[in-house]
C-alpha cells in the first residue's frame, strides 16, 4: 500500500482535489465525495498507467508560504 497526498481546494461549486505524486485530479460535492472520485481516479490510472517509478513518496512535503504583491508584477503578467 502507497500513501499519496491529496491537495483539495474549493472551488466554485465543487471541491477540487489534486494528487501531485502521479498529477491526477478529481472533484466532487463534498469533500468526502471528491476524495472518493480522487482514490477511484487514482486507481485507475494506475491500473492503466502502472505505478510511475519516478513517484517520490518520501520526497513530497506540503508547504504554506506568503509573498507581497505588488502593482508592477500584476500589470506585466497581465
């Protein structure tokens, strides 16, 4: 059994969550609802796909930083 992660923001409507370890994303209604769709979707792609050898389970660390924004980034990536 592999652990993986799961990244589950909100959207609009529906959460959506992200498995960064093999880049597969799934949503649903209610959280419990899209990590199911995200399991199942992760079991499938890996029952096509294969596990990828490159997946680094132990490599992965989730982390929170902040940044300031400023006027000039804003207008020249717009």
């Amino acid at each position: 059994m592999n652990n993986l992660t799961a990244l589950i923001r909100k959207g609009d409507k529906q959460f959506v969550a992200l498995c960064p370890e093999i880049d597969v994303v799934s949503q649903g209604y209610t959280i419990e609802e899209t990590m199911k769709n995200l399991k199942e979707a992760v079991e499938l792609y890996i029952e096509e796909m294969g596990f990828p050898e490159d997946a680094k389970l132990e490599d992965t660390f989730i982390v929170k930083f902040n940044i300031e924004t400023n006027g000039k980034t804003s207008t020249i990536v717009r």
